[in-house]
C-alpha cells in the first residue's frame, strides 16, 4: 500500500546549522502562544513543571521550560535542566548493543546465558534479541520486587536485581510466543554491555554515544549518593495547589536511570537523521520492527516504539518512575522531533508531545481513506441497550486482566484501570474498539458464566463475569487461611480471617482485603499481585496459590505447614504461552 505524504507547512527560513543552537525567530509567535497555552498550567502556584524541545532537522528551533525544578528553592526549569529520563533510557542501552552487533563483538541472536553465567537455566533459549523486544518471558522486575516486599522508594541496586532474576526459575511465557514488557531485560542488557567491554554501561554508551554526539549531560546514573547540578526534583500532585515529593533512589540502570536535559535529547533526535554515533545501518537495526516466533510483527523495535501518527512513521518511547515522566517522538521523514520532560507525575508527556507535533503535521493518513477512514461515533449508539445490560459489570481472565463494562448515553464503554474506551457493536454481540477496529470484543454465555473473549491480530483474552456479593460462611473462607511462601522470591504473605472477610497480609505492607471471584481465584488492591489463583492437590485441598497479574505469571506461593515449616514438595510450573 503506498502511503501519501503531506507537506510541512511552517518552514518559511532557513534554520542556520549550529549544534545545540535554539532558532526560536523560525517558529511563527502564533505557534508559540499556543505551546505556552498548553503547558499555562504549570506557571502559576509554585508548581513543577515541564521542559519542551522542537527539532527541526539540524537544529533544536525551540526549547523552553515550564514550572519549578525545585520547589524548596524555587528554582524554575530551562532548557538545561537535567531529568530522569526513566524508560527513555532503554533505546540507548539498545543502541550499545547493536553498535556491538554490527562490530562483531555479539549476535543479536545469541543465548543471554553466553554472557550473564549467573542467570538460571529456564529450559527455553532467550535470545538478547528476545529481551530488547519485550519477547523473552522474564518477569519484570519492578513486579517481583513490589511482592518481595521492596518498595520501589527503597534504595534498589544493580546487585539487588541481579539476585532476584538469579533465583527466579520460570518464565511467564515460552520466549517469542509474545510480548510482554520486561524492565528485566534491560538490566540484563546492560550487564551483558559489561561483560563484552569490560566497561560499565554508563562508561560504554558515554564513549560511542554521549561524546560523539556532544551530549555532555548526559549519563546514566548507577551511584544515587552523585551529585548532580541543574537536576529537576520529583512530584507527585495533592491539589491543584500542592505537590509532595516522590523518592527516587535507584542505583540500577539498563532500564531505566539516563539523565539528560532537552538540549542534549535533541542532539540525539538528530542522530535518527544524520547518524554521527553509528551508522544508518544501526539506526536501521534499532528501529526495525520486531517478530515473535509465529511472524507476526510488533510495534516495537529495540526499546523503541514504532506505532505511526497521523499517517507518519514514528519512533517513540516514554518513561515514568516516580514523579519524572518524559517523551520524545521523531518523525524521521519529516526530520522533525518533539521532547517533552516533567519532574511532575499527572503531566503526560506524549499527549503533550503529541499536542505540538499536531501544531506542525498534517494529517497524511487522511489522504488515502484506505490506511484511516474517518471516524463516526454515531455508530456506536445502541438500539437496544435491554439486551446489553446483562454483560455490564466487572471481568476477570485467570491471567488477571480486569474490564468493566458500563453503559452510558446509550453507548457501551469498556474500562481497563485508568483508561475508558468507546466501543462500536458491529454484529449481534459482537463489539469493537471505536479508534482500535482491529480489537474486538464478543460478549456470550458459557454454561452459567457471562463472558468476554477480546481478539486481536495476534491475541486472545477470555474473561468471566464476577461479582463481589458472594455470600460465604466462616468454615468455607478457614480453608484459604493459612501462611504462603515462595521460594523464588524468599518471602512469605498470610491469608487471615477476620469479621468474616479473608485478608492478604505482608510484613511490609499493610493489608488488604481479599475477595473470591470463584473457587479458585482471589482478587486484592495490591497493584503487584491483584490476582491468585488457587492451588489444589488431587484431593482438592488447597496446597498454594499462584500470582497471574500485569508482568508477572505462574509466580508459586506454597502454603506452609502447621509448625511454620516451609513445604518439601516444590510444584511443577507448567509453561505455556499466555495469549
């Protein structure tokens, strides 16, 4: 299919080349007005803020910043502000690594454990391809920390992760059998980094990125005592007058932990069209859409987002840890990019990103009908809602993916987490996305369950309806009692009975309410470990439960005997793809 481009339409002078150079006279004042409307808020009341960058081939053309960098001190952000780039960093822990690869010194395609002996034995070959694309199966890290016990404002090292992923013994899913997105990998990536050079990451990328490309703030941090001038601190939002802090105290990197500011991101913006670190053939390899075993391609490359916007190719990614949030966009047809970064955790940095870019891009997927026909939300108005209400409520899969459906002004929205959708029905019980077509939902009764099955190009969910209403007497709720280990992890969570309510309790958290969806599946608020599934021996008394939720699957908790003893019998994980 041959897509039709469109034209810039504000490129009337010549922007003079000079690295690092802010030509703001070549961005009309209208425009301008516009980009300070849309970050107004973070000007008044003391607030954290954002810094915003536009670059136009060979120059950064605007730069400004929005809001505090400190609060305590009341010192205002700029274009030099330094910011935690979060998962930003990933793309550049990519970039060694293919730099790596196209000078012999490693294939993408070999078995990480040829460079990382530490790591265990998982029966299934990973490949370091595998763990840049999210293809590798290897429960994230943030996840298995979050149910050890470790909050993430914790001080959490290098070495800290390395041991968890030592003593982890399964995988969510056979590797390249599909995506799921592992922070794992990329601290693996960056130890792999050292064992080739014998050089940290942060030395590495420093020395074939950073230097090359006059990047001279820019780092990744791997000592959280270091000093850093100029950097932003980070905030959450109570009000729309007050902000607390939010600790960030990571000493691991791979991942996550670059620092840069927008006059530094820009130079590497940049290199995606005149490559000074690398080559074309690098960026090429870092920017080629990914497959998993069965072909199918992603959206994704290596630690790069590749989904288009408004008809155009984009490289993408964004970052959020703690209250940082960062983005940055290229459009490499256009030789055009958009970095936004906030010290601020409500700030949104890819809307935001995306609010500029729409300042400067014109719509080229509107020019064939065929790639992107107009949208017409009218469809989604429903004739008969009666027949629908019976399929609203609250869904659960036995891999943890929560939904609701609600009905609303005659139209069906589904709910995952924070994010509401509209959803258009094309035939009897059969719905779609209103801007995903490609996803559908088919709502249908299986024996005395009411379920949703969602298809996509390359997955599959089934959920089933629940409700928190069940009624349950003490002797039946006593059976789930008792004290839970896991071995992997080295921690234990105990199931408690209390007013006639069963409760989750950790040594480090506080606890939390537990609810029976069904015999065999619990539901709790603890964002790490939502869903269990409960594990029977052949006698069907319950022997443990397994962790199905977000990154992280088949994670076993076994229970433990009466004198506290931890059992002999370790279960069998039985792998299998999750679709």
């Amino acid at each position: 299919m041959k897509t039709v481009f469109t034209c810039i339409f504000i490129l009337t002078i010549k922007i003079p080349v000079y690295a690092g150079s802010i030509t703001t006279q070549s961005i009309p004042d209208s425009i301008k007005a516009k980009i300070d409307t849309l970050f107004a808020r973070y000007e008044y009341n003391n607030s954290p803020g954002c810094a915003v960058g536009i670059v136009m081939g060979d120059s950064l053309v605007y730069a400004k910043g929005y809001g505090m960098a400190n609060l305590e001190y009341g010192i205002p952000i700029t274009p030099e502000t330094i910011f935690h780039m979060a998962s930003v960093s990933k793309q550049f822990t990519a970039y060694c690594l293919v730099l790596l690869a196209n000078q012999g010194k490693l294939k993408l395609e070999d078995d990480v454990r040829k460079y990382l002996l530490w790591f265990p034995n998982m029966q299934s070959r990973i490949t370091i391809r595998n763990i840049l694309n999210h293809t590798s199966g290897i429960r994230d890290q943030w996840q298995l920390l979050a149910i050890a016990g470790t909050r993430l404002e914790d001080l959490i090292t290098q070495e800290h992760i390395i041991k968890l992923l030592n003593e982890q013994r399964t995988l969510n899913f056979k590797p390249g059998e599909r995506y799921s997105y592992s922070n794992s990998g990329y601290t693996m990536a960056a130890e792999i980094i050292g064992t080739v050079t014998r050089h940290t990451l942060r030395q590495y990328s420093d020395s074939v990125i950073f230097k090359p490309l006059g990047m001279h703030n820019t780092f990744f941090l791997d000592d959280y005592q270091e000093i850093i001038r100029n950097r932003s601190y980070s905030y959450s939002r109570v009000d729309s007058n007050n902000f607390i802090n939010i600790i960030l105290n990571y000493a691991n990197v791979g991942a996550t932990s670059l620092y840069s500011n927008v006059m530094d991101m820009s130079k590497w913006i940049m290199n995606f069209f005149d490559p000074r670190a690398g080559n074309q053939s690098d960026i090429e390899l870092l920017t080629r859409r990914s497959k998993m075993n069965d072909s199918t391609e992603l959206n994704y490359g290596l630690g790069i987002e590749l989904e288009p916007y408004k008809g155009w190719r984009q490289f993408s990614h964004s970052g959020a840890d703690a209250g940082y949030r960062s983005n940055i966009s290229v459009f490499p047809d256009l030789k055009m990019g958009f970095i936004v970064l906030s010290n601020v955790a409500d700030s949104d940095p890819t809307d935001k990103t995306h609010a500029i870019a729409d300042m400067f891009i014109n719509d080229a997927s509107m020019k064939n009908p065929s790639l992107n026909e107009p949208l017409d939300s009218s469809r989604a108005i429903l004739k008969d809602t009666l027949s629908i209400r019976e399929f609203l409520g609250q869904y659960m899969s036995e891999e943890g993916l929560p939904i609701s459906l609600k009905l609303n002004d005659k139209k069906l929205y589904y709910q995952l987490f924070n994010e509401t959708k509209l959803l258009v029905n094309d035939t009897n019980n059969t719905f779609s996305i209103y801007d995903s077509p490609d996803i559908r939902f088919i709502l249908g009764m299986q024996q005395a369950d009411t379920t949703i099955d969602i298809l996509s190009s390359n997955t599959f969910n089934h959920l089933t309806k629940y409700s928190l209403n069940r009624k349950l007497d003490n002797k039946f709720l006593k059976l789930y009692t008792g004290s839970y280990y896991s071995q992997e992890l080295d921690t234990r969570y105990n199931i408690v009975l209390k007013d006639n309510k069963l409760w989750l309790t950790h040594s480090k958290y506080n606890k939390t309410r537990l609810f029976l969806i069904n015999d065999d599946q619990l539901i709790n608020d603890f964002w790490w470990m939502r869903n269990l599934k409960v594990l029977r021996n052949n006698k069907g008394m319950i022997t443990g439960f397994e962790v199905n939720c977000g990154r992280i699957n088949h994670l076993q908790f076994l229970k433990m005997n009466a004198d506290g003893s931890a059992p002999e019998k370790k279960f069998k994980h039985k792998q299998k793809a999750l679709l």
